[in-house]
C-alpha cells in the first residue's frame, strides 16, 4: 500500500520558498569571507537559475514579477535616502565634483563601448552606468567620523546630481530605441514626459503626502500603503510616457526626501520592507541573468578589464584632479575615491534596462557583475 504520492514541487509558493531561502542563507555564507551581501544574492539567483540548476525559469513566474517592484523600490529607497542638507551646504564642490567623477567614467565608458563594437547608444549608456556610484561604504566612514568632512560631504552630495543625469541620460537613451522618433522629436517627447514625470513626482505627490499625513494618513499602514502607492504611480506614469519607471520611482523619492526623515522611525520601515524582501529578490532576479560558462569566458574577462579600466580608471582620474580643483587633499582624494569607485544600485539597475531594450547581451551582463564586485572589494 502507497501511504504517500509525492510529487515534485511546482508554483508559486515553491518559487517563492526557494527565493526565501536564498535571501535568508545566500549573504550569510559569502559575509563570512569577507564578501558584500548583495553579491551573494547574485550568487545564489545565478544557482537556482535556468543556467545553473534551473528551479526558476528566465524572465516569468513571481520572483521576476517581484524583481520588476523590487526595481522601481530601489530606486525609490536610492532617492529618498540621499541626504539633501548635505548637498545644499556644499553645493558647489559637490558641483565640481559631480562633474569631474560623471565626465572621466562617461567618456572612458563610451569608448571602450565603441572599441567592442557596440552602438553609440549602448556605449554611451554603458559609460554613464559607471559614472554614478552608490555610497556602500559610506557607513565606514561615518563610523570613523569623516561624514562632516568638507570632501566627503561633497562626494555624498554630488551623489544626488549624478545618479539624476545618469538616469536622464538613460531616459533619453531608452527613448532613442524603443521608439519611432527620432532628433528633435526624440528630445521633445522625452523632454515633455520628463517634464510631466517631475510636475507629477516634485508638486502633486508632495502636496498629496502633506494633506495625507495630516489627515486620514495618521495610522502607520496607512502612511506606509501612501508611499507605496506614490513610487509605484511614478513608475506607471513614467512608462506610460515612453520613459523607464526606474526614472519616476527615483524622482518620487527625491520629492518625498524632506517629509520622510532619514533617522525616523517612518524611514525604518520603509527601508525595513524594501531591504527584507523587495530588494533582494530584484539582485536574485538578477543573478539568474547570469550565465556561469559565459562568466568565466575569455570574452567575458576581456569586456570586464576594459569595464574595469573606464570606471576605476575614470574615478581615480576625478578623484584625482579634485585636488588642484578644488582644493582636496591627497588623503581626502583617496577617501572620495572610494565613496565614488563602488558600483551597485544604480549600475544594477540601468544594466537591467540595457538588456531589456536590447543595448546589452548576456555577455555585457556578466561583465558589469564582474566590475560590481571588483568596485565593491577596491572601496571597502
């Protein structure tokens, strides 16, 4: 007599265990050697992906429909954690070097595209993912209490002006091959969604977020359902207009920065559901892109030295000049370097777009993880 009939398991539930356990064990496991989370993460979307042992399937099912949130809610959190005080009291070495650490990486990105035989339009995207940078050691440095420092704090706030040009550029870029216009018309369908994505993120949403809080918003839920609800209609918004959600997810929280305190309790749940399961399972999602024979491919390697060489090159090169420009020292220099050479969030996420509209392959992808951990392990 047969008392059981197991059968192998399938759906939504199963996906959605399997990714569980990858975010609970995954940044464990690789932590213990010294190695960021986030890159674990990758690690383990890449093991349990078609290339790998094939659990979850390429681009369907819940963990890519998650992956798609977790995006525009990286964003968002990307947005609204950047300190804005910062900016305005050192708003012009910030400038200076805001435009120092995105020219060096852009250009140098934009050529070593061409030099591969990539199109204009994804090699200039390709420089513009290094020219941005995410501040992951920035909590190191606040420990070690350099955040008042004059050179860090214009390394944080110049954070702020590039990841905005670097998704501008990118909204124009997406623009150019997704759609039928092109030249003027190009600048003036974008411009205008722009234009519409910035009225709707910087003068409704904030005005809505006031009357809300001080109304029927009082219920913790409530205020946080608010918020939800404000990234994920600046994504919609952005994407009806021809442009990348990730686009109005960031400007939503660029425009919601100054209601949501950074040290407050509010923000704390924010981050707390976003770092707890959106988030992780966007870098999950994003692992299964990755392909372990192409990884370790000569191509491969060779797309990642060149990589490397744009984006380490190109920050050392800022970094480097900001001492005669604007009057850092060679140890601040060293310091900024750091804070700005660390690729994650936002090389994460406009790489996923680059592939989505066809500027980048598989190839390309591995490549760019290549240089995120490399960045990560040179910064820390």
């Amino acid at each position: 007599m047969k008392l059981l009939d197991l059968e192998s398991p399938t759906g939504t539930a199963w996906e959605l265990l399997i990714v569980v356990v990858v975010i609970i064990v995954a940044p464990v496991l690789v932590e213990r050697v010294r190695i960021p989370g986030m890159i674990g993460l990758l690690i383990g979307g890449c093991l349990i992906g078609p290339e790998v042992f094939g659990v979850v399937h390429d681009g369907a099912g819940i963990l890519h429909e998650l992956g798609e949130v977790g995006l525009l809610y990286l964003m968002f959190l990307a947005g609204l954690e950047l300190d804005l005080a910062v900016f305005a009291g050192h708003r012009d070495k910030a400038i200076g070097f805001t435009i120092l650490t995105f020219a060096f990486p852009t250009i140098l990105g934009t050529i070593g595209g061409l030099a591969v035989g990539y199109s204009v339009a994804g090699s200039i995207l390709l420089g513009s993912l290094f020219a941005s940078y995410t501040l992951v050691i920035y909590p190191i440095i606040r420990n070690m209490g350099l955040a008042a420092n004059p050179a860090v704090a214009a390394a944080i706030g110049a954070t702020v002006l590039t990841d905005t040009v670097a998704l501008v550029l990118l909204a124009f870029i997406a623009g150019s091959v997704g759609g039928d216009a092109s030249g003027i018309e190009l600048i003036a369908q974008v411009g205008l969604g722009l234009g519409i994505v910035v009225a709707w993120t910087f003068v409704v949403l904030p005005t809505l977020a006031r009357w809300f809080f001080r109304g029927i918003g009082q219920p913790r839920t409530l205020r946080y359902v608010f918020v939800l609800a404000s990234l994920l209609s600046a994504g919609v918004l952005a994407e009806m207009l021809g442009i990348e959600g990730i686009v109005g997810a960031f400007f939503a929280g660029l425009a919601l920065n100054r209601l949501v305190p950074n040290e407050g309790e509010f923000m704390e749940r924010i981050e707390f559901f976003g770092s707890a399961l959106l988030v992780p399972t966007f870098l999950v999602s994003i692992g299964t892109i990755i392909d372990p024979a192409v990884l370790v491919d000569p191509g491969t390697l060779g797309l990642a030295a060149i990589f490397l060489a744009a984006c380490v090159g190109g920050k050392l090169l800022a970094a480097a000049l900001a001492i005669p420009l604007l009057g850092f020292s060679r140890d601040e220099a060293g310091v900024v370097f750091g804070l700005s050479v660390a690729q994650a969030a936002a090389t994460l996420a406009a790489t996923a777009v680059g592939l989505q509209v066809g500027l980048f392959t598989t190839a390309t992808v591995n490549a760019i993880m290549i240089v995120i951990v490399v960045s990560l392990i040179l910064a820390s």
